[in-house]
C-alpha cells in the first residue's frame, strides 16, 4: 500500500456549498494539521451524537483516534470536513473493506461509512451536502457503494441516507441498521440534489431580499458619499426593520446618524445584524467582512468598487473577498455593486444607489451593470412599471444571475423575469435553470459583449467558444425570450407582466391612422406573424368607436392579440388637438376588461396625456378570462380574471378607486374630460402600478393545458386593466411576437419528448472502441482525430453507416477502385484545403465507367495538383438528394451542442444553422429540422420531391446518444449527409476523442469558484 505521505492533496475536493438555511459552509478533506480542530469539534459533539456515532459511550478521542482520523491516505481511507468560520462542524470518513468488511485496497469497490454533525449545526442540511460529496470522492477512487452501520434510534441519519435518491438496500442485524447504497448517480438522486440546491440557493437569497435589520458600513458624518446615500435611501423607502450606520471613523460622542444609530463597528451592536451594505474603500474591505462575520451577519452588498475590473491585482481581491465571506456563512452581491431593491410591503427595503425606486409590481430584474440598472430603473418608472425585486450585481463575483432564477422560481411576488447580463459564468446550469423556470414564467435575457469575445473586466468567468448565434438557440431552446436591446427588454417585461399570452400569431390591428395600421401590418409580416387586414377608424373616430372595435376584435375567435394604433385628432381649423388621452385610455380598459382575455397593446404617437393614462391602474374592475386556446385556460375552465403571462389569475387589489368614467362627450381619442388620472383607469404603459401592493397569488402549474377553439370565457372580477403603451409599431410588434413564440413554447413543453430506444445501439461496444484508440495515442488534451476506418466502426457502433471511400494515388487505382465498389463511382479529393470544396471543382460525379474515371482523374491532377496534394479517393454514387452536414460539439461551459444545417454556402456563408443541447428529444429533433431557414428545401419546395425527414431525424437522435453516452467524443461530423426521397448516405465523417472533460452539474452541489 502506498504511504499516505505519497499521495497528493485533493485540492478539487474542496467546495463551497449552501446549507438549507441559505448559509455557505466549507468541505475540504481533512489533513494532519487538523488535530487541534478536530478535538475541538469532538468536544462541542453531545454525548448522544458521541454515542450514535460510536454505539458505545465515547466522551473524548484518544491520541490514537486523532491520528487515525487526520492521517488519510486518499485512496482507501479518506476523511472530510465542514468547516464554518475556519472551525470543524461536521466530519465524514469513509474506509474501503472488503467482501468480509476487513480494510482492503483496489480492486475491492465497497466502503464503510460515518458521519458526525455537531449538535448546533444539524438540522442544515450539512449530512446531505456531505453524503454527495463524500460519495463523489469514492466514485473517482473505484468505489461503488457505501455500507453503514445506524442505531435503530438514529433517525436523521436513518433519512439523510434513505431521501438521497440512491439504490439501497435495508436489514437489521445484531441491534443496528446496516445500509448499503449504490454510488451510480440515478435519475432521482440527480433530482433530489438538484431540489435541494434550488432550495438552499433560493433560501440565501431570500436572506439578501428580506432582511430584519440591516447596517450600512461606510456611512460618513455629513451628507454626501456612497454610504449616506444609501442610508438616506433606505430611510425614505420605508425600509421595516432596523438599520444602523457603521462608521469606523465616527467620534465617540455620535450617537445617531439621520436618525439611527451610530456606531463604530458591529460589534456595538447588541441586536443580530441580516445585511450589511458595504460602502468603504476596497482595503478597507477585509476588516469590515471580519467585523461581519464575527456578528453574524448573514449577506453582504458591496458597493465598494477596485476589484476584478481595477486589473490582476483586483482580481486575487475579489476572490480574497470571496473567500473570506464564505468562510464565516455569508453570501456576497458585488463587489462594485449598484445595490438591491424590494418592493414588498413587509420590507420595503431599497438598498441601493438608486433615489426614485420603482413602485410595487410583478417584475424582477437583475443585472450586472450599474449603469444599465440606473438606466433601466429609469425608464421603468418613466413608463409606470413595478418590480417586485431589483438588483445590480456589479462584479457578480459571488451571488449571480442563476441564484436569482432559483428565487423567482418559487417567488409569489414575481410573474415575469428580466435580466441583463454581460456574461454567464456556468451556460450548462443557466439553460436547466432557465427552462425550468420558464415553463412557469416568462424570463426575458438581454446580453451584452456578446461579440467581444471575452468578458468584460471584472467577470471572471470560464471562457466558452461557441458563438453568440449558437448561444441564442440554446436559450430559446431553454424558453428563454431573448431582448436585442434593453429597451426590449423593457418592451418584452411591460407586454409580459400585463397581458395573457396568446393562443397564436393572428393579430387585429385597429386605430385611426390608415398609415400606422399599414406601418403596423408590415412590422407583423416581418416578425412572422399573420396580421389580419386593418380597420381604419379614420380621423374622426371617437373614443366609443375604440372600444367597440376593440371590443369586437377582441371577440373574434380569429384573432390571438390586438394593436390598438392612435394619433392625435386633427380639428375643423387644421390644428392638432391631441388632448389629454385619459377618456380614450378608460375606453379601451373597459373594452379589454369585458372581453376574452387576449393581448392588447397601443401604439400612439403624440397623444397628451395618454401614456400617463396607460400607466396608471389604481382601481378595482372587472378582469378577463384567458383567451380561448390560450395556454392559461382549458377547454372546461370557467371564467378567471384577466391573468398576465408569468402568473395565475391575480386577486382584486384592496381598496379599489372610483369607477371607469364612461359616455364622456368627445370628438377624438384624445378628447373629453379631465378626469383626474388617479381615478383614470388605467390603460398601462407597463408594468403592476406605482404603489400597488397586492397579496401573494397562488402559484400556477408548470403544466400547460392543450389549446382550445371552443373556449370562450366571459368577464370576471379582477384587477384594474393595464395595457402597454409603445412610441412605435414595430417596438409593439416584436413585443408580441416574443410572447407569441414563448406561448408556443410553454404548450409544447407540456408534451415532453422522448430520447428513444435504438436496438442496434452497441453502447459497450463503442466504449471499448474509444477506450482502445485514447490508451493506443500519445497523451494529448486537445484529443486525436481519428482515421477513416476507426470512424466507421465508432460511428457503425451506433447504427451510423458511412459510405466506405478507397484511395486513389494513380488513375489505375482509381479504376481498380471503381470496379470494387461498382458504377457510378465519385471521384474526390481529400487534401483539407480542399474537402467539402466541390465549387474548386475537387469533386467529380456520375462517372459510369473506366473511361470516365481515366478522363476525371486526368482533369483533376492537371487542374488542382498531383495526387500525393490531392489524396483523390474513390466513392460509389448515392442516391440524389439535399446534401446536409450533421454536427456536435462539446463547449466545456455549456456542454455537448448538437448543429443541423444544409451543405455548402447555406451553413458556411449565411451561418444558416439550427443548434439544440444534448441529449435531443424526438420532438427537439423534429424542431431542428424545421429550424433552420432553408428547411423547405426539405419538405418539397417549388414542386421538388420531399426528402425522407424521417431518417434525418432518426440520424440526430443517434448522434446526440452516441456523444451523450461517451463524453471522450469531443467532436463528430457527419458532412456531407444526402437525404434522399428514400433513406440517406453518410458520405463523410470525423470524430475527435479526448480525455472526457469535467461535468459540474452532475458533481455534488458547489458554489463556483472562479
């Protein structure tokens, strides 16, 4: 047996995770310098844990134990430990025993088990994040399953072991439990791992949104600087808890700061202290993170900037911060953060930079830049939008944009998700926690930097290759609603928050501008949608025409949303008299609050006072059912109030206002009375209200009903109608067309596909195949390409024929060749500034016999080169077809990437490409197909025979298990592939092995360490 002296120290061991209550703790394996701390740990432990633990009274450990159980080899005996504060909190141990349970070594694959959790610190979650770690660690060292002894008495330890999803096996002997459980990571053990990160990462967030007291660390005597503008924003949002100001360099007799106390440091402090805004100059930092941690501070926002984007030094700052954080069980937004904001009423917390927060509404919205939330803030409140939550996560170097999709996942406060991101530090997980999210949800991502080719500074995040069009598709794939601009983003989350989604693409457009509905009509075409003919109100029309054209629309079964298109009335004299728009925003509210719920949106063009009309809702009317067919409504459902796309059927606001004004005498949409817009009903231009605050709606299921024809809800009691407002028709149109394609995607998740079954797949066989050829080839981490033959029978493995090609050094090669294989032969070279180049004129088709073979073969070598360039091979004909190339890839941050597009200038020139994660459903893989522009081509274009599709999508459904089965393939190319009427040839192949690179998202749970 090795000497534990000769092994090295596991540094990947290490990890970062988040407990139950949303606290971050340590696992690290433990080492001959932990004596001291394991004592220490030992005597904190109860005697009943000693007991459970030893099955015998056990009150100290003896020299001998402390040796035993800090001297490890890392093989057969391997010991690790929870650490918070630097200090032991739990511990586990495994030694590897053989079929008598005797300590044994490889190849014995089965190990004892133990674990011991102090007493204060069970109940966290701490014994499960182990068990996955600790199990993680056997697996990567032969061992594949975990035997334990329990006392009958023990029943959390009894659970942590039965709730982990493994395969385990129960019986009593001699007075104790014994459990033996399988290691290989099963489908429920991934599910429940992946709960209980959803769980604990939501939970610390929860800490950060929803603190009791809070203390700002930096906030200066007089007016001015960072820390007393968030003091003084704090105060005036009404924040419900505490607040305290922390100033180190406060003089003694400085009691209060605007109001509150003032103190030096935390440790003044003699109430728990949930967040701390950090505004002190970053060298400063480290002390004040101490002062925290020693309190008991739970999360940290730091605005203090001079970290990653300041250059190298900042950088080993921020991970110092970090670190130092994690280690006393906080969570860290920043550092150079802009802040964050809750709007809910038990909180009320704006803990930011920002002096005119937004009013309470159903929208959470995170970003990575100051700059873009200051600006994003700024046009949701111009537009009468709210949020529920905000934050600007500056550096993000901690807390980021996949934590916050954990939160809103469960969050009953937020229906719609916006988020602006500069980079994504873990694509792979963004995608799985995105899609899930947006099966209940909308989530709407704009993205900077996304041509730069790196992140920006102050993002340390792993670097992905796949392209920014490649990145698109697997976020759509994921649901996600991808925004061009922040102002999209805005457009999206306003239409989103306040409407019900459409049952499908046709749109009624109606106003009094025959040139803006016709604006309007060309903006649907070129969003894909299919526009009904405009109704021209003409100039004269009045408010009570838009509400019964509106109404009308809104109750034609042909029609899935409506664009209500207004300018300002022109009078008898020739002047413009726009007026002030609230008669015709009350009009059109009471025609969408009495009809089926559908999606409404105006586009106005200078009519005063119409967008404050549309953006103010303080009043309690009827709502709308869900549009027939829509994905919120089934066939059988009564009527509902009007539901907006990210949430159920919300409840009446409390307190209504005054009544919808209606039969106001006007001559124009923008004419009439001057009714007070407090009382106006509102017609929004976005999002919940300013100052709304309703109770929690229940939450939807992620199920969504099929679609129904025959569905035609009435009105309901809901909440005031809000309907968004846009400057121009195509800013609408896109709006629309966004929820049109996310609707689409909400019904078909609802018919999950399938990854099927194929009975000639030989998946052992291909194993042995890559495990021969990786051990044969010198060591390589950018992998070796294989040889022809070596592909055909990798890819043969899994039903994948390539047609069989001979080299043709001479033109009697060729013959000979020819003649092997049959005619008609091709005739191609093969030299790689060449391959896959039929337009230099390197390929010759159709040859029938010697003499053609001859003649091409000549033609070749004199135009191109000779052979020993050229590497000319012999093929027998296919069938005719389309060409297609069939590719995957695997992108170390977002995983193995499966690429569809046609032959040639189709997917080279004009990157005409279809993308989509593996492993493909059956359904995804029909998509695929359909995805790509030039996919009439398949289907029978211009009279053209349709090709077998059928085969095509059998062909990507095999590729997508071959590289999901055998992580070694790194790449596969199947190019070019001709799909017949009939069938298809594989007619050129490559594949790529490598060492299988790391899979952290089927690792145990970790916090990223970048």
């Amino acid at each position: 047996m090795t000497p534990p002296s000769q092994h090295a120290y596991p540094a990947h061991w290490e990890a970062d995770v988040v407990l139950r209550d949303g606290g971050t703790a340590r696992v690290r394996p433990i080492t001959t310098d932990d004596a001291e701390r394991l004592v220490s740990f030992y005597e904190q432990v109860s005697d009943e844990s000693k007991y459970y633990r030893f099955f015998a009274p056990y009150p100290r450990l003896s020299d001998k134990d402390v040796y035993r159980f800090t001297h490890h080899d890392y093989v057969d005996r391997v010991g690790l430990a929870v650490t918070v504060g630097g200090e032991f909190v739990a511990t586990v141990r495994y030694d590897r025993i053989d079929a008598r349970g005797m300590p044994a070594s490889a190849p014995a694959d089965e190990a004892e088990v133990a674990f011991l959790v102090q007493d204060a610190h069970q109940g966290r979650g701490i014994a499960s994040a182990l068990l996955e770690h600790i199990a993680a660690v056997a697996r990567e060292r032969g061992i594949r399953r975990f035997a334990a002894e329990v006392l009958p008495a023990n029943n959390k330890m009894i659970k942590v072991f039965r709730d982990a999803g493994f395969t385990q096996k129960r019986n009593f002997e001699d007075g104790s439990v014994r459990l033996v459980l399988d290691l290989e990571p099963t489908a429920e053990s991934l599910a429940v791992q992946r709960g209980r990160e959803q769980r604990a990462e939501a939970r610390s967030v929860q800490r950060l949104l929803g603190p009791s007291s809070v203390a700002v660390v930096g906030a200066g005597r007089t007016a001015g600087g960072v820390g007393r503008a968030v003091l003084r924003n704090l105060l005036d949002g009404g924040f419900t808890g505490r607040v305290y100001a922390v100033n180190l360099a406060l003089p003694p007799d400085l009691a209060e700061i605007d109001g509150v106390p003032a103190v030096r440091s935390l440790a003044e402090i003699r109430e728990p202290v949930d967040l701390a805004i950090v505004a002190v100059p970053a060298e400063r930092v480290p002390d004040v993170v101490a002062d925290c941690g020693e309190h008991g501070v739970q999360g940290l926002v730091v605005l203090s900037a001079g970290y990653a984007e300041s250059g190298p030094a900042g950088r080993e700052r921020q991970r110092e911060l970090v670190r130092q954080a994690r280690s006393y069980g906080m969570r860290v937004i920043g550092p150079n953060a802009f802040g964050v904001i809750n709007t809910a009423p038990e909180v009320r917390l704006n803990a930011s930079l920002a002096p005119e927060p937004p009013g309470r509404g159903r929208i959470g919205l995170f970003t990575q830049s100051g700059a873009i939330g200051i600006a994003l803030l700024a046009g949701l409140v111009r537009r009468g939008a709210g949020l529920s939550t905000f934050i600007s996560a500056g550096n993000r170097a901690d807390v980021s944009g996949n934590d916050f999709l954990q939160y809103w996942h469960d969050d009953p406060d937020t229906d719609v998700v916006l988020l602006y991101l500069e980079s994504i530090g873990n694509p792979r997980k963004f995608t799985r926690l995105a899609r899930r999210t947006g099966a209940i949800k909308p989530v709407v991502v704009a993205k900077g930097a996304r041509h730069s080719g790196s992140a920006p500074p102050g993002h340390a995040v792993p670097v992905t290759r796949i392209p920014d069009a490649t990145v698109s598709a697997l976020l759509s794939q994921a649901g996600v609603i991808r925004a061009d601009t922040v102002t999209e983003l805005v457009d999206a989350g306003l239409l989103l928050s306040t409407q019900p989604l459409p049952a499908g693409p046709h749109v009624a457009i109606l106003g009094n501008s025959e040139s803006l509905g016709l604006l309007t009509y060309d903006a649907c075409l070129t969003e894909g949608l299919r526009p009904l003919p405009p109704l021209d109100l003409t100039t004269s029309a009045r408010p009570e025409d838009f509400r019964t054209a509106l109404a009308t629309a809104l109750a034609d079964p042909g029609c899935d949303a409506v664009v209500v298109t207004a300018i300002p009335w022109v009078g008898d004299n020739g002047t413009t008299e726009s007026g002030d728009g609230e008669v015709l925003a009350t009009a059109l509210r009471d025609a969408a609050s009495t009809s089926p719920a559908k999606p409404v949106v105006v586009v106005h063009v200078e009519i005063g006072g119409l967008a404050k009309a549309l953006s103010a809702a303080t009043t309690t009317a009827p709502g709308r059912g869900p549009a027939a067919g829509s994905p919120e409504h089934g066939p059988d459902a009564g009527p509902v109030a009007a539901t907006p796309a990210g949430g159920p059927a919300a409840r009446p606001v409390p307190g209504g206002g005054a009544a919808p004004v209606h039969g106001a005498k006007a001559r124009g949409p923008g004419s009439g009375s001057s009714a007070d817009a407090s009382s106006a009903p509102g017609v929004s231009s976005g999002g919940s209200g300013v100052g709304e605050a309703r109770p929690a709606p229940e939450r939807g299921s992620a199920e969504v009903p099929p679609a129904s024809a025959d569905d035609d809800a009435g009105p309901a009691t809901g909440p005031a109608t809000r309907i968004p407002a846009y400057p121009a028709a195509e800013r609408a149109v896109r709006a629309i067309r966004q929820a049109v394609s996310y609707a689409q995607w909400r019904r078909q998740v609802a018919e999950i596909g399938k990854v099927p079954e194929y009975d000639d797949i030989d998946e052992s066989g291909a194993a042995g195949v890559i495990e021969r050829l990786l051990g044969a080839a010198a060591p390589d981490p950018r992998g070796i390409g294989l040889g022809d033959d070596d592909t055909r029978e990798l890819l043969g493995r899994y039903g994948i024929a390539v047609r069989p090609t001979l080299p043709a050094p001479g033109a009697d090669r060729a013959v000979e060749a020819a003649a092997r294989l049959g005619y008609p032969v091709a005739l191609k070279t093969t030299a790689p500034h060449l391959r896959h180049r039929a337009d230099l004129g390197g390929v010759r088709l159709d040859l029938a016999d010697e003499a053609q073979v001859r003649t091409a073969y000549r033609e070749l070598t004199d135009l191109l080169g000779a052979p020993a360039e050229l590497l000319p091979v012999v093929q027998a004909m296919a069938p005719r077809g389309v060409d297609t190339v069939v590719r995957a890839v695997i992108d170390p941050a977002a995983g193995a990437v499966l690429s569809f597009g046609l032959a040639g200038v189709a997917s080279e020139l004009l990157g005409d490409l279809a993308h989509r994660l593996v492993p493909v459903t059956d359904r995804e893989a029909s998509e695929l197909l359909r995805s790509i522009r030039t996919a009439p081509l398949l289907f029978g274009w211009r009279g053209s025979a349709p090709v077998d599709t059928a085969a095509l999508e059998e062909l990507l459904l095999r590729v997508s298990r071959l590289v999901d089965d055998h992580p070694e393939i790194v790449s596969v190319a199947l190019e070019p592939v001709v799909v017949a009427a009939r069938g298809l040839s594989v007619l050129g192949a490559s594949v790529r092995l490598a060492p299988p690179p790391s899979r952290d998202d089927l690792g145990p749970r970790r916090l990223p360490s970048y």
